[in-house]
C-alpha cells in the first residue's frame, strides 16, 4: 500500500532502479512488491522569474509503522536515488489513518 510519488526525478532513471528498491522495501515492510506504486510527477520549478528543474523529492503516503521503519525506508529510498547521480534528495511521509481510508467505498 505504501505509495511513493516522486517529483524532480526523469521516470526513465528512476525506472532503473525501481525494482530492486521495492524488492528492499517489501522484504523491510513485511509486504509484497505489488503492494507499492511508484509515481513520477511531471512538475515544472520557477524560481528568480524563470523556469529551472524541480527539486528531488519523494513524498511517501502509507499507513505508519513506526520511526525505526520509517528511517530504514528513509534510507532504502534515499541510497537509491542517490545511485542515479542525484547528488540530493528530500522525502516526506504522510500517514494514513485505517478509519480514513478506502477502498471501494470500505474502510480499512
């Protein structure tokens, strides 16, 4: 379930390691890869009155699993990226509370 939605990163470098970052991240999870997706926004900085590239940043919407978990996330995530010769990135995570989320009109 975790969903991973990242912005300033092309889809095709990140497709490079996409597999090998979920195989990590489900064994630490305890879930299986089709349990994530991974989203590539297409996003255009502006900044000092003109267009520049967007900031790396993966913003990360899951149901909490604590903060040792987060920060091997963190880590997983970042160590990454960072192979991709982006020389840094940001991340952000977002929890999903389970009366507050649904699928097909059911809550968790």
């Amino acid at each position: 379930m975790p969903q991973l939605i990242v912005r300033g990163i092309k889809p095709e470098k990140l497709a490079t390691v996409s597999e090998p970052l979920l195989e990590e991240l489900a064994v630490l999870c305890g879930c299986g890869t089709d349990n994530f997706t991974i989203e590539c926004l297409h996003t255009t900085g502006v900044f000092g009155g003109g267009v520049v590239e967007s900031f790396p940043f993966v913003e990360v919407a899951w149901f909490e699993r604590g903060q040792e978990t987060r920060d091997k996330f963190a880590e997983i995530v970042t160590r990454h990226v960072l192979s991709l010769d982006i020389p840094e990135v940001e991340m952000a995570f977002i929890a999903y509370q389970k009366e507050s989320y649904y699928a097909n009109g059911k809550h968790f």
